[in-house]
C-alpha cells in the first residue's frame, strides 16, 4: 500500500498478478490492480498491464500471494505520477511529496499511459461525448460547424514525442526515426503523422450530417500545403477551412488567436457546435457551444 497526496488518508492500494504466459511459457508480465482508499475513491478497479518486466520485479511467497519488491517501486511511483500525485513508498521518508513530481518518473508514466491502452480508451470516451452532442444539435442551427485542433487531435505526432522523450526541438533534422533528436517542423513537413482513430471516426461522423468541419492549429502559414497532404494522407477529406498562424506572429496564448479565429468562422455565419483540442488553450475564449478536452500529458501549450 503506498500513500499519496499530504493527507494519509489518501491511500492507493496495489494488487499485483501474473499475467497468463504466452505460448511457449515466456512470461508477458504483470497486471497491477489500483484501489484508492479514503474520502476519494478515484481509480477503483483501474488495471494497468505492464509487459516485459525483468525476471524478479515481483515474486510469490508461501502463501502463493505475490509481494511489492524494491524494483517494482519506481514503476508503482510513476503510476501514482500518472493518477495525479506525488508518492512515496513504504519504508521511505523525506520531503518528496513537498516537490513537483519527479520528471524521470513523469516520462516513465506518459509513456506506461500510452502504451497501456488507456490514452486511446480516453479519447475515445472524449470523443463519444462530444459525436453525441454534435448529433443531438447538428439539426437545430443553419450552417453548424465544429473545430478541430490539428497536432495530437486530428493527427497524432507520438514517433517525434517519443523519439525525442517529449522534449521539444524545433529545428534540424528528422531522419533517423525511431531514435532522436527529431526536428519539430521537419516532422510535421515529412506528413507522416498517422489519424487519431476516434477523431477520424467524429470527422467523417460529422460530414455526414453535414455539419461543416475547420482545423485552426498552432502551426505557421508555411507549412500549409505540407499540413494539407498530411490531411489527406490521414483521411480527413472535404473540410471547410484550415487556419494556420501567420508566419512569425506571437500572443502571449494560443487561445488569443484562436478564440479570434473562430470569431471570424462565427461572422461568416456558421453556428460553432463544439470546439475540440487536446490543450485548455483550444477551447478557451469562447465562440463555440461546448468545448472538448482531449487528454495529453506529453506537452503544455500555453
């Protein structure tokens, strides 16, 4: 049992099991089972499936229950770092949970998040909300229109995240995927970045009610026809509009040439449904009925 948060009542409780082997008897990991106990019962029954975890990480006692060893720990902090909180675990004191949490324990955790199957399981819930809303509204405005983001939205840009450990290179060169470094905008002008499946499923959704669909990203004006052949590459055909930033401009948010940007969508006489995006920045200020946030632990976009 390990203990997050300032308040001991705030506890998570860990049941590790075995995974069933694979053919052939080698062991494909552990499945490790959250409970929280206290005033908040936030990750009840949540299972993470971790693979390929060294020999010794986890073993049975007499009783054939199987027990948290020392090198299990860090794995279980960087779960507790991807449920919200700080953790230490038992036996240890200092003043840890007095500091942000650890950055190497916060990679270890985005990635376990990704590869876990849960990041898509959470874009899929966002998703479903917001197709039920565009459904239930798309016939009751002339000219309905939605927003989409583009960069971990429409298209998903992992192979450079991942590459580059989710630090942020701007320039130089992105040609010896899957190791890094790997240039931010040679990435995005190679066009390589596959769909995000259940934002592709809202899309087509969507153009078939007929409901007008824009993409107003973060990128510049110059990658336009690069982003383009990488919409269609992806499958995102017959859209409406596509705002990028003018080449060298800057706001102190990107929610201040956003939020302007679908202002002028509005005056053109579209009723906005929903505005979609995986940064709080996306949605904010306004001119749109609702707004969908996308999870992303992988970068702040101010």
């Amino acid at each position: 049992m390990l203990r997050t948060g300032r308040s001991p009542r705030h506890l998570f409780h860990f049941t590790i099991m075995t995974m069933a082997p694979e053919r052939g008897g080698r062991d494909q990991g552990v499945r490790i089972r959250v409970s929280s106990i206290g005033p908040s019962h936030c990750c009840e029954g949540k299972i993470f499936r971790i693979r390929s975890l060294p020999s010794g990480r986890v073993r049975p006692d007499r009783t054939n229950k199987w027990r948290l060893t020392p090198m299990l720990v860090p794995t279980l902090l960087a779960l507790l770092a991807l449920l919200g909180g700080s953790g230490s675990a038992p036996g240890f004191s200092g003043t840890a949970m007095a500091q942000p949490v650890n950055v190497g324990d916060a990679v270890t955790a985005a990635y376990a998040y990704h590869d876990s199957g849960l990041y898509e399981r959470d874009m899929r819930a966002v998703m479903a909300r917001a197709s039920g809303w565009v459904r239930a509204q798309a016939g009751k405005y002339p000219n309905p229109a939605v927003i989409l983001d583009i960069d971990e939205t429409a298209l998903s840009n992992w192979p450079e995240l991942k590459a580059n450990r989710f630090a942020y290179f701007r320039s130089g060169r992105c040609d010896g995927l899957p190791e890094g470094p790997c240039g931010a905008e040679a990435w995005e002008r190679a066009a390589k970045a596959e769909a995000i499946a259940p934002t592709l499923d809202f899309y087509r959704m969507a153009r078939r009610l007929g409901v007008a669909v824009f993409f107003i990203t973060g990128r510049y004006e110059n990658e336009r026809a690069d982003t383009i052949r990488n919409l269609a590459r992806a499958g995102y055909a017959g859209w409406s509009g596509l705002v990028l930033r003018p080449d060298g401009s800057r706001t102190a948010s990107a929610a201040d040439y956003k939020a302007a940007a679908r202002a002028r969508i509005e005056a053109r006489g579209f009723h906005i449904l929903a505005t979609i995006g995986d940064q709080p920045s996306d949605l904010a200020g306004g001119h749109a009925e609702r707004g969908f946030l996308l999870p992303n632990p992988f970068y702040r976009v101010p």
